[in-house]
C-alpha cells in the first residue's frame, strides 16, 4: 500500500509548481519519480472517473495544509515532539521551520521508510529537527516501538494521522484512538483526516483492484467530535468545502449532498 504514498508525493508536487501554492514541497518530485510517476500523464479514463481522480488529489492538498497549520500552531503552544503515523513519503522533517528542541517520529513499515532513506540520501536532504523513523507495522505494538525510539508521554505530543484511517476497519481505528490517547500529555494536539459519508460508495465501487480507493474501509462517524469527545480529546471538525474557501481555493459547485462537520479534525488532549 506505500505506493499510494508516492502517488501522494505526485501531486504535492504539482501543487508545488503552482504559482499560487499552498505549500512548498521540494521533496516531493524527487519521491514521485523514483516511485515511477514523474514524469505521467494519467492513464486513458471516463469523464467520471477522471472527476473522482481530481476530487482526491484536491482533497490531498487541502489537508495537506490544513496539517502544515495545525502542526506550526502545536509548535508555537510549545510541543516538541511530533509522531507521524503512517508517514509515508510525508517531508515535513524537511521543509517545516521547527523550533529548536524539536523531535519528530516516523511511524511506518520498513519498505516505505527504506524507499525514502535511498531517496533522502540521493537528495542530501537535511531534517530541520531531530528525525526519528520507527519501523514498525500500526497493526503491531507500535506504542512499545514508539518508546524504545526515544518518545516521552509525559510531554505533550503533536499527532498526525493522514489519509491514514480511511483504510482502518473500525475497530482499528478505535484501537489505534485508545493508544494514542494513553501516551497523550494534557496540551497534546491531533490531526486526523477521516473519510467522508458516502465516500467508501462512490469511489470504491467501481475502483480498480489494488487502487487506493479499492482498499478504503472506514468513514468518519455521525458526530466525529462527540466521538472524540468520548476519547478525551476536544475537537473541531472542518470540511473540505469551508477549508478550500479560506485558502483561496473555493469550490465552484454546490455540495451534491447535506455535508456535515468535517472529517478534517484538528484536536486538543484534555
């Protein structure tokens, strides 16, 4: 499944050549062609599914900063320590200015964190904070792997977990939501982007086999902050449409369906 993560890395680094970009990501072309998709045109597809390809890579860059924001507003409230989960070809290591006393985990598989290592050292790239990879499986004891690498559960810590839960089942996703929360100081932040109502439906169903859409499971709750709420954590909850609006980026047409709070959830640890 790292593969999606360098199909991520693809188009952040479209949105990276953009003029009006919402975020930098020079890493990003360097992850895509390695990966094999840089250059690529996209493959011969219907007027639908070229429309769920282009809501997906647009949802992409809209979290992508919604985090950049919610990780530098964790910085700023005085975290240093950050866990990305299921990091994948994430960069922010690399191009975020963090403060000093910074420490960042990489949480993921040893076959997309080596992938990245060979790239990162073609690259010479050089973390802007303390850069930890963790090689473990989420489905594993990624908390006892998470310790022995160095992190502090005393400290209040800065979570991500994106394009992360939609692949979850359910009773995953509660797991991983109780283990976070047991290594969370009071002040520790969390982003989450969860999957939309309906969203399993439409894109799944006529998906290929061994696409990321074919492998989506988990959708976000009726009420995603009541139900973090219950999980001891104080959350907001946005939606793509009113996020793209505030970054200049606004969609043009009407919601088809009644859109809830959003699955983009930034949270704070009681």
């Amino acid at each position: 499944m790292w593969a999606t993560a360098v199909g991520v890395a693809r188009v952040r680094a479209l949105e990276s050549e953009r003029e009006n970009a919402l975020f930098r990501d020079p890493l990003a072309k360097a992850f895509a062609a390695a990966g094999g998709l840089w250059p690529a045109s996209p493959p011969p597809e219907d007027e639908a599914a070229r429309r769920r390809r282009l809501a997906v890579s647009f949802s992409i860059v809209i979290r992508t900063r919604f985090l950049d924001d919610l990780l530098l507003e964790a910085s700023a409230a005085g975290v240093r320590q950050v866990v990305l989960l299921g990091a994948g070809m994430d960069s922010r290591a690399f191009r975020t200015d963090w403060p000093e006393g910074t420490r960042l985990f990489e949480v993921d598989t040893a076959a997309p964190l080596d992938f990245k290592a060979a790239v990162l050292r073609r690259e010479r790239a050089v973390a802007r904070c303390e850069r930890i990879t963790v090689a473990v499986d989420l489905r594993e004891d990624w908390p006892g792997a998470l310790a022995a690498a160095g992190h502090d559960p005393a400290l209040p810590t800065v979570w991500i977990a994106e394009g992360l839960l939609i692949y979850l089942p359910e009773d995953a996703v509660e797991l991983l939501l109780a283990r976070i929360g047991a290594l969370s100081a009071v002040g520790s932040r969390m982003g989450l982007t969860l999957g939309s109502r309906g969203v399993v439906e439409r894109f799944g169903a006529d998906a290929v086999p061994g696409s990321a859409a074919s492998l989506w499971v988990s959708e976000m709750p009726d009420d995603p902050v009541g139900w973090l709420a219950g999980h001891g954590w104080d959350a907001d909850g946005h939606t793509l449409r009113e996020l793209a609006a505030a970054y200049g980026r606004p969609i043009g047409t009407p919601p088809q369906r009644e859109e809830r709070s959003g699955g983009l959830i930034g949270a704070v640890r009681r």
